[in-house]
C-alpha cells in the first residue's frame, strides 16, 4: 500500500512536471501565463515577417532602380548613335567635297602654268575688232550679236618680253587675243561701254601685277587667278573643318563609352 502510494504520489509530480511543456497552466489569480516555447515561438514568427515585409521593400526600390537605370542606359545609346550617325555624316560629307574640288578646282589649279607673279608694265591698251556671239533669248531660242575685243600688251619688268594680257584662264580659254570676253548681250553699246571703262583704268595704271608662265610656254600673261592658291585655301578649308568636327565627335562617343565601361568595372571591383 504504501509503495502504491509514493507511486501515485511519484507519477503526479512526473506528469506535473511535464505538462507545462505541452500547455499552458493558470495561476491563481485567472491570468493564462504562457510556456517559454510558446514565447519563443511567437517571437521568432514576428522576427520573420519584420525581415520578410523588409526585403520587400528592398526588392521593390531595387526593381525600381534597376528600371530606372535601364532608361537612363537607353537614353545615353540612343544619344550616342545619333552622334556617331551624325559624326559619320560630315565625314561622309567632306569626302564628297574632297572629290569634288579635287576634280574641278584642285585640278585646275594643279594644271595652270601662269604660277610666277611679276610685275608688268602697260604698253598698249586699244580696241581691235568686233568679236560675234549669241545669247539665249528663252527656251531654244538663241539670237547673234557682238563685243568689241579689248587687246592688252603689257611688258615684264624682270625680263622685258612683251606679252598679251588676258584678265583670267577662262578669258584666256574662250578667246586669248581679247583681254575681257563680256556675257554676251543684247545691248551692243552696254557691253561697248563696259569695254572702254576696262581700258581706260589699265592706262591710268601702267604698273600691274601679273602671273606669268616660269618655263615660257605660253606667250600671254594673267591679272588676275581664279584658281590660285587663296581660292584652293578658302575651297578646301570648311571640308577640312567638317572633316575634323566629325572625327571628333566621334571619338568622344567612344571615349565616353570607354570611360563608362572603366566606371562600371571599379564599381563592380568595390562591391
């Protein structure tokens, strides 16, 4: 009896002892106080939602970030296509012109032989003949009339050869006895009067400067040079201008390119 006893007495104390570990127990006074593994329980649940609800907000400003730096990096791409389409064009452009002035003023002025200036000294200055011509009175309609041709004999001061004076080379390729060849007119004594206004400011000058050919081939003299070395300077100078601005231009876009390449790999390397 007495060992049934300490054994009833001996299993309440065990299962006492076991049981706030499965429930909670009430006190005296009616308050429910819970178990240490319900607390533990309870504070770890809400230390997972604090941490989850965070890396939400972090994933949220972070997609937001990554989207805004998508657009800022389309916008830079597009930018930077357009200035090297834009780069790519004057260059483009200023090859087109190389070409052109190469095959027309380049040209000319390379095959001219009236390269040497001298001084000349105005000897003759008179009108010689009546020289025909037509102009364009409308659409295939062309009509005849005439130009006094104004002949010049100048002498040269470092050699004393006398020579025909032409005004240019297309004075000289459309008639080399007529110093002046006007735009034919219809007017008669317009183109007269032009002629004598010529010849009387060359007789009031008689020292000029004149071009010359250095190995004497040709037996004529030119005031003045339309294709001479001012002319290829000033022909020559905004495609070079264009040239440039385009190489330039693009290769800030690449050195910008490259630079943010530079930027992204150091921050990559600090991370």
């Amino acid at each position: 009896m007495k060992q049934d006893s300490y054994a009833r007495r001996h299993q309440g104390r065990v299962g006492w002892s076991q049981q706030p570990c499965v429930t909670p127990s009430v006190s005296g006074g009616g308050h429910r106080v819970s178990s240490g593994r319900m607390f533990l329980w309870t504070g770890s649940k809400g230390a997972q939602g604090s941490g989850g609800e965070r890396r939400t907000i972090y994933q949220k400003v972070r997609e937001y970030d990554v989207l805004d730096k998508r657009k800022t990096v389309t916008a830079l791409k597009a930018g930077e296509d357009r200035a090297i389409l834009l780069g790519l064009s004057m260059i483009l452009f200023s090859v087109m012109m190389y070409f052109v002035l190469g095959i027309t003023m380049v040209r000319s002025y390379s095959d001219s032989v009236w390269t040497e200036e001298t001084s000349c000294t105005v000897l003759n200055s008179t009108i010689m003949s009546e020289i025909n011509c037509t102009y364009s009175c409308g659409s295939e309609c062309w009509k005849s009339s005439k130009y006094p041709c104004l002949q010049v004999f100048v002498s040269l001061n470092t050699s004393g050869k006398v020579v025909r004076l032409s005004h240019n080379e297309e004075a000289q390729d459309t008639n080399p006895k007529c110093f002046y060849v006007p735009k034919c007119r219809k007017d008669y004594n317009a183109m007269h009067t032009v002629i004598m206004n010529i010849s009387e400011r060359l007789k009031t000058q008689q020292q000029v400067l004149c071009y010359t050919d250095p190995g004497e081939q040709q037996d004529s003299a030119l005031l003045t040079r339309i294709y001479g070395r001012v002319a290829v300077f000033h022909s020559l100078f905004w495609p070079t201008c264009t040239l440039i601005g385009g190489t330039i231009i693009i290769a800030m876009v690449k050195l910008t390119q490259y630079l943010s390449i530079m930027c992204e790999q150091v921050g990559r390397i600090k991370r």
